[in-house]
C-alpha cells in the first residue's frame, strides 16, 4: 500500500513537473514570437525610413531649366517625409556617377540626357548617360580603355563630354544600391536594357524610363504624372506607369512611350508605411507638341 501511495505521488510530481515545462516552453515561444515581430516590423525598416532620401540629378538644368517642372516636383517629393537633394548640371560628373550608390536613395530621378546609339564593335547598342564633365581623352583613362565611360555630345553641338555606360554602373559605381527605384527621363533608356539591367544587378529594384526619344516637355510632364500616382496616391509601378499613359499618351512626335524594367518590378510601391498628406498637385501643362528632342 505504501509503495502504490509513493508511486502515485511520484507520477503526479512528474505529471506537474511535465505541466510546468510545457507551460514554461509555450511562454518562451510566445516570447521569441513576439520579439521577433517587433523587431522584423519597427527594428530594420525603422533604421532603412529614417535615412532613405530622394535625389534629382538635372544634368539638363543648365541647357534646359525648367523652374516650374522643379517646383512641382519638389511639391510631390516633400510629401514622402524624405530629404530631397538636388544636383544641378555642374555637379553631374564622372565621379558622381561613381558614389550614386553609397548615399543611400530610395529613389533617383535621372532628368539627364541619354542615348542607345552607341556601342563597341560586336555589341548591341548600349544606353549612355551623359554627364556635364567635358570631355578629355587624358581623364578617366583606365575607364575609357575598357569603355566604362566614352565621349557624347548634344545633337548640333560640337563640344564633347563624358558618358557612363551599362559597365561604369557595374564595375565603377561604389558600393550597391539598397531597393532604389530609378526614374530615367531622358532619350531611349529602355530602348535595350543594358542600362536598366546593369541598375538592377547594383541593388536597384526597379528601372522607368522610355523606349525612345522624347521631347523636354513631353518627359517632363509625364515625369509629374508618375510621380503624383507613385507618391501621392501610393499606386504600384505598374499601376502607376499605366495611368499615366492612359492619361498623357504617347509622346507626340517620336510615339515613345513608358516602360518599367524588370517585369516583376511592377507590383511594387515607391514607399512602404509612409504618411502622406494629399495635396492638390497640377502638373505644368506645356505644348507637346514643342520639336526639342531630350
């Protein structure tokens, strides 16, 4: 009789012994569970938010200023809660090319010429940004060996200037982007996609541009459109890139129209958990008609 009495206490001191550890084991799951929500929710894009910011390179603002586009894009922009820096033509040289990637944009807006109509014997044709470096055949010269840069020049204009290729962005950019999204308003940008897929292996995630030449005024009004349906509405890049062709059309003299690269790109947003306010945005209205190629 004793030994079923210590028995059966035995059993119920395992019994509540087994209850306790179950009970401690659910606590510490239930624990790591949440901790690993908070800091998968608030901790790394709370670090990404607070330091993410937006460029406007205007390597055309010296040829072709346009104050009004300027103002109402930063009107659209500010709205993000993100500092805004803009660089001017004078700064859009070789070298800034190079450090794009180490000041940690969320995304760049490209207003710079450029141009599918070049390329190396045996190669398709590249897209060539252009910067505002003159060009010197003594500058740059391990880069123009390999054709990491090469000279351009404006239509009817004799001076010559350095261009970076799909190679520069691949091989000389510093460091690797961190999901920027590329906005590229110039000439042909996604007439091939070298340019778009040199960004995309750098870190970028996505890649707008043209299939062929556009106007300055043309580009410029449809770049407003974009962004007041990526950044005030918050739609997709796919949504946004089609209602804003639905809206403006094709540009009317070269029938060139937006495009986003990759295909995959197009379900994503220009920004995650940001608190906007809706402002009334009217994009500048211009003649399109207006024969200045970009």
């Amino acid at each position: 009789m004793h030994s079923a009495i210590t028995r059966s206490k035995v059993r119920s001191k395992r019994h509540q012994l087994r209850r306790r550890l179950t009970y401690l084991l659910v606590v510490a799951a239930a624990s790591a569970l949440v901790v690993f929500l908070v800091y998968s929710t608030l901790g790394p894009k709370t670090a990404v938010d607070s330091t993410s910011k937006i460029a406007i390179v205007d390597q055309l603002s010296a040829q072709w200023p346009d104050p009004a586009f300027n103002q109402t894009m930063h009107g659209i922009l500010n709205q993000t809660g993100l500092k805004v820096d803009y660089y001017p033509s004078e700064d859009v040289t070789v070298d800034f090319y190079r450090t794009l990637p180490s000041h940690n944009y969320r995304l760049i807006i490209f207003r710079v010429h450029s141009t599918s109509e070049t390329g190396a014997e045996d190669m398709p044709p590249w897209v060539v940004f252009f910067t505002s470096e003159n060009y010197s055949n003594t500058a740059h010269v391990s880069e123009q060996l390999d054709m990491r840069v090469v000279y351009v020049k404006f239509p009817d204009v004799t001076q010559l200037y350095f261009g970076i290729t799909p190679t520069f962005v691949q091989t000389s950019m510093e460091g690797k982007f961190k999901g920027t999204t590329v906005i590229a308003m110039g000439c042909e940008g996604l007439n091939q996609t070298t340019m778009a897929e040199a960004f995309i292996q750098k870190g970028a995630k996505a890649f707008i541009s043209f299939d062929g030449p556009v106007s300055e005024s043309y580009t410029d009004n449809t770049t407003v459109y974009l962004l007041r349906h990526l950044v005030i509405e918050n739609q997709t890049i796919q949504e946004a890139v089609a209602q804003t062709m639905n809206e403006v059309g094709a540009d009317p003299q070269f029938k060139s129209v937006l495009k986003f690269y990759p295909a995959y790109a197009g379900s994503n947003l220009l920004l995650l958990n940001a608190t906007l306010t809706t402002p009334t945005v009217t994009p500048p209205r211009k003649n399109l008609n207006e024969r200045r190629e970009f």
